[in-house]
C-alpha cells in the first residue's frame, strides 16, 4: 500500500484495555501528524490541464460552475494528487476530521468498564452516552 496501512495487533493479557489505549493514542498520534503536514498539490500534467480547463462540471456534485460558485483544482492534502475540478464550495465542505473514529462490536456490556477505567487514567475529558448505569452507548476522549 501506500505506508499508510497498519497490520492489526493481536494481544493477550490482563492489561488489554490498557495496551489498547497505549497503540490506539499512538495511532491517533500518528494520523493528526499526517493531518497536520498538508502535501501541496503535484504539477498537473498537459492532459490534467485540459481536462480541467475544459470541464463545465464539478467532480463533486456534478453542478455547472458560475460567478458565484466557481472552479478549483482539488487535490488530496495526504499525498497531493490532483482530483479534479470542484466548486470552491465544495472543497470547502470536505474538511479532514478532528476525531478518531474507534468501532467496537458488541461493546454494551461487562467489557466496556475495562475501557471506561482506562480512559480516565489521564488528564483528557471523557464524554459518555449511557443506555443505563451497566450499559453504554458510547463514549469518547478528547485531548
């Protein structure tokens, strides 16, 4: 791949939850260093250009361009290819994200204490959604 894939982690022990916090803090680390070093956008080539410079379309929604909306170059902040043609209100909408999704199947139970105590051994705000004093819906950490 490009660098970015990380194999998954398989780990045993007592202190699960607390090694999960460490590896999944580190990757979050790691990903808001990605975010935070914008690549600017690689030279288009002589077809990208006429591509663009013809295109009456944004590649994003499909609308014409005008006065008030008008035409970018789009490109991957990541790792700077070029997209294609956008409204520049449309660019504007895709922002990077200023949280780390982390999915959990069937977490409501016994489980998710472990990680409910992990969470607060620092000094980061936690947020939780409860379905009842045993059970919840969610929760996140924000630094």
């Amino acid at each position: 791949m490009n660098g970015m894939y990380k194999y998954p982690i398989v780990y045993r022990g007592s202190d699960a939850a607390k090694v999960f916090m460490e590896v999944a803090t580190k990757e979050a680390e790691e990903i808001e260093y990605l975010y935070s070093n914008k690549m600017p956008m690689i030279p288009l080539t002589k077809e990208q250009q006429d591509a663009n410079s013809s295109s009456t379309r944004c590649y994003i929604c499909g609308g014409n361009f005008t006065k008030e909306d008008w035409k970018v170059r789009d490109h991957c902040h990541l790792t700077g290819v070029y997209r294609g043609p956008a409204h520049n209100s449309c660019i504007l909408k895709f922002k990077v994200p200023n949280f780390l999704p982390i999915i959990f199947h069937n977490l409501s139970g016994y489980d998710s204490h472990l990680f409910i105590k992990e969470l607060g051994n620092d000094n980061y705000d936690i947020n939780v959604i409860p379905e009842n004093t045993e059970k919840y819906i969610s929760f996140s950490k924000k630094n």
